[in-house]
C-alpha cells in the first residue's frame, strides 16, 4: 500500500474522475482526500454530475481512510483547488495531488512517494512533476531532471513547500519592472508572455480563474525547483467542451502517451536547472499560447502553404482583376 496521503480534485465529471480513481486503486494509499467543488448554479445538469461524481468514494475496494472536503457552493478555479490543497495540509506533511482529468501511470505514485522522501529537507525543491508537458523526452542519463518550470498535471509536494502560496501574486507589483522575471525566463517572448499573466493574476485580485499559474509565481519566488520525470507518467484527457480553460481536443498537450518508470531510480548527483529543457519549454508554452485561426482560416492557409508561387500569382491575379 502506499504510505503517502493522495488528494483528487473533483468537480461534475464522473466519467473522468472514474478513471483517475481506477489507478489511485491500483496504489492502493493508505489516506485518501477528495477535494470537490459544488454545482454552478446557472448550469441544471452540475447538480446530477456532481452527486455521480462524488459517489465513486462512497465504497473503495481497499482498505483506505477517507476525508472529504465537498463545497455546496460553486467556488471555481481560483479558490477550489487552493483551498482544498490547504486544507490537505492542515492534515499531513506531504501529499500526491490529482486532477479528475489527470491520469496517471501507476508507477507516478512510487516515483512521487520516494521523490518525496529523498527532497523532504531540501528546501530548494518545492514540487515533483508527473508530466513534462511535451511528447520528447528530457534528454538526460537520470530518471528526472529538476526545472525551473512546476507542471502541475500530477504532482506532488509538501507542507513546507505550499505554505508560500499566494493566489494574489501580492509581490509582483514590486518586482514587474525589477528584471527579476528575466533572470528566470531569459527568452523575451517568454518573459511578456508571464508579464501578462502576473499582470492579470495580480490585477484579478479574487476573481481569478486560474490558481496554479500562481503556484509557479510562488515556487519563482522562492527560487524553488521541480523535478520532472524523464517521460510523461501522467496525461492529461480533459480538453475539450467540458473543460473549463481547454476547449481544443486537439491540444497539443492532450492525451499525450505516459511511460511507465523504471526503479531503483537513477538520481542526478546535483540538484541544478536543465536549462536546456527549461528554456525549450519556455518557447513551447509561448507557442502554445497564439491562439489557432479558425477552422476555415486554418485550411485557407495550408491550402496556400502547399501551392508553387507560380499559382499563387495566378490566383493573387485573378482575385484582383
């Protein structure tokens, strides 16, 4: 059985919440916390979703103590998950944390629980990733690598770590125009890209609708590392309409394929940046985020892509008179 405490963040969708708990079954933890949000109140079909969602830890086929946080209230984004991670740690020191569309390998688990034994005082290190958020794989000789970057589609930490979160991002203001973000993200793009998103997350003050992007600010701030596995241990499956931020099923970071971790592990001899996969991702994440044209758009130009420049005269011509 595994020994370190697991929390499942839920909201209104069994279907995907009944697949993430099939593999926390397989690990089999001793304590287990669900986190739920309640039913929006604009939305008839929450009410139905959220009780089916919330029944599949009524009775666990193994032996397990169960503590459930369930809001009766509709809190969102911003304050659900944060809350309820606090909440987790008001009760332990550690915890492997999961999202109702964050599937994990079962070897995600072992690979957190000793991860988190062996960082438990080294203060430098403030969150174990189970995904790396891209198809390669970290190019290094060790099961993991540390980075600047704490992906949060399975992951874990501690009490120590997440006692500096601050869903405010109440010091950005002081450090905007400090140079302090380019000593971090170094690409230009990069550094708008997270200027803007600190920018909204301060300026939202509590209407924000986003919480982890306010975890990386907090573990930044504290010049904290994550580690990553090698490959991805978890995927995520939950883009599409019923998400809340994702809608495109076709997300480049949907679905992607989970490898299963080999043990012992074999562990770096020092825990410093890949800078070369943090700086590579910091360009993805950019990319990622310019938005696709529409569908007609989209076919408009790789139709044009794919023509000789002799027809695409022709066509320029005819189109002009």
């Amino acid at each position: 059985m595994l020994k370190t405490p697991v929390a499942v963040i839920v909201f209104n969708r069994p279907e995907f919440a009944a697949r993430v708990l099939k593999v926390v079954a397989q690990a089999k933890p001793r304590k287990l916390f669900v986190i739920a949000d309640g039913p929006r109140p604009e939305s008839p079909t929450d009410i139905e979703n959220c009780a089916a969602t919330r029944a599949l830890f009524d009775e666990l086929d193994w032996e397990c103590e169960v503590n459930r946080n369930y809001s009766e209230v509709n809190l969102g984004c911003a304050k659900r998950p944060p809350s309820g991670i606090s909440w987790v740690f008001d009760h332990v020191e550690e915890a492997i944390i999961l999202e109702d569309d964050c599937v994990p390998d079962v070897t995600f688990f072992r690979f957190c629980e000793e991860l988190l034994s062996r960082y438990r005082d080294d203060h430098r290190v403030m969150n174990v990733s189970g995904s790396i958020f891209r198809r390669e794989p970290v190019q290094t000789p060790f099961s993991y690598c540390f980075s600047q970057l704490p992906f949060t589609w399975g992951w874990a930490t501690w009490r120590r770590a997440w006692r500096y979160y601050d869903v405010h991002v109440s010091s950005w203001p002081q450090l905007r125009n400090t140079g302090w973000l380019a000593g971090i993200a170094e690409d230009e793009g990069a550094i708008r890209f997270w200027t803007d998103i600190f920018d909204q997350a301060h300026s939202w003050q509590g209407e924000t609708c986003t919480w982890d992007y306010q975890w990386v600010f907090s573990c930044w701030l504290q010049r904290g590392l994550s580690i990553l596995p090698r490959d991805n241990l978890v995927t995520n499956i939950g883009c599409g309409e019923q998400a809340t931020h994702c809608f495109d099923s076709d997300d480049p970071g949907s679905n992607l394929p989970t490898s299963t971790m080999s043990f012992p592990l074999t562990h770096p001899p020092a825990a410093f940046p890949n800078l070369e996969f943090d700086r590579a991702s910091f360009r993805e994440i950019v990319r990622r985020s310019i938005p696709e044209p529409p569908p007609f758009q989209r076919r408009v130009r790789n139709l044009v892509s794919r023509l000789s420049p002799p027809v695409v005269k022709k066509i320029y011509r005819s189109l002009s008179g």
